[in-house]
C-alpha cells in the first residue's frame, strides 16, 4: 500500500511521481496485490480533473481543510508512506 500526501498535482515534480505510478507501476497496483493512495488538499485537482478515481488499485482522497494531512505529515504538503506486506512503514 502506497500512501501519497501529495499536496498538489499541480507542481510537475508531483505530476512526474502521479505519472510514474499510472504508467509504469499499473501491473502491481490492482487491489490484489498492491494499492495506491493519493491524497490532495488542492480542489483544483478534481475540478480540473489533474487526478481521477482509477479502478482497480488506485484511489484519491480530498483532503481540502487538511485534517488528513495534519494529522499524519504534520505541516508538510508533500509526503508519502509504503507499508510493507506485513504493514511495515516506510518513509
């Protein structure tokens, strides 16, 4: 499971990470095997449809106030966490 707090899809180093996983990480992101997570506080981002519901294995969360980001990144708009199989975090 890849959880990533990525702020904003609108700066092109978030875009490339978004890409990467859409086009080169799809075989393993099939909620089976893998999942993927993307979380942003820019309501641009589904208005202007930067990112969008993939089914299977990839999904988005609106996080517009924040509380999502607060609570597990503390200040930063940009951050992901992997975990592991066994759940094993990694920053």
């Amino acid at each position: 499971m890849v959880l990533f707090f990525f702020g904003t899809a609108s700066l092109e180093s978030n875009k490339a990470v978004l890409d990467y996983a859409h086009e080169e990480l799809a075989c393993f992101f099939d909620d089976d095997f893998a999942l993927f997570f993307g979380i942003s506080i820019d309501p641009k981002d589904r208005s202007e449809k930067r990112v969008e519901q993939r089914l299977s294995g990839y999904r988005y969360f609106w996080d517009f106030n924040w509380p999502l980001h607060r609570k597990l990144t503390g200040p930063s708009p940009s951050f992901s966490i992997r975990f592991s199989a066994s759940l094993k975090t990694y920053h």
